[in-house]
C-alpha cells in the first residue's frame, strides 16, 4: 500500500487551471472534497477527489439535491 502526499490548494491550482479564490470557495462549499481539518488551518485534498471535481466542470458550488417527497 502506497500513501501519496496530499495536494495543496497552490497544487490543485497548477493541475485544474483555477483560481485560488475558485478552489477555496469550492472547498468551503463542498464541492471539492477535503481532508479533515482544523478551523484556519490549510487545505489538503487527495488526488481522487481533485480528478473527480475537475471532471464535474471545477464547480464553485455542489450540484443541488433532490428532496424526496414525503409519504402522506
């Protein structure tokens, strides 16, 4: 099993072609994935989660969810 090193905000940067505004607010809104962390500590992603956020379009925001109806 092989670790890889997490990416910084500085790296996803580089590989997406964004902004740091773009991938902070994607951060904070949810729409790419982050490791668990501190409040005022920095940003790290894994790989998958980055490949997969680029592959959705580098979305600011989440795709919103459907709401299921009730049962009456």
């Amino acid at each position: 099993m092989t670790l890889k090193k997490p990416l910084t905000v500085a790296e996803v940067m580089a590989v997406s072609g964004r902004g740091e505004v773009r991938v902070r607010s994607a951060a904070n809104s949810g729409a790419l994935k982050h490791l668990p962390r501190n409040p005022r500590a920095r940003f790290f992603f894994t790989e998958d989660a980055v490949a997969e956020w680029i592959a959705q379009g580098s979305p600011e925001m989440p795709a919103p969810q459907r709401r299921g109806r009730r049962a009456a």
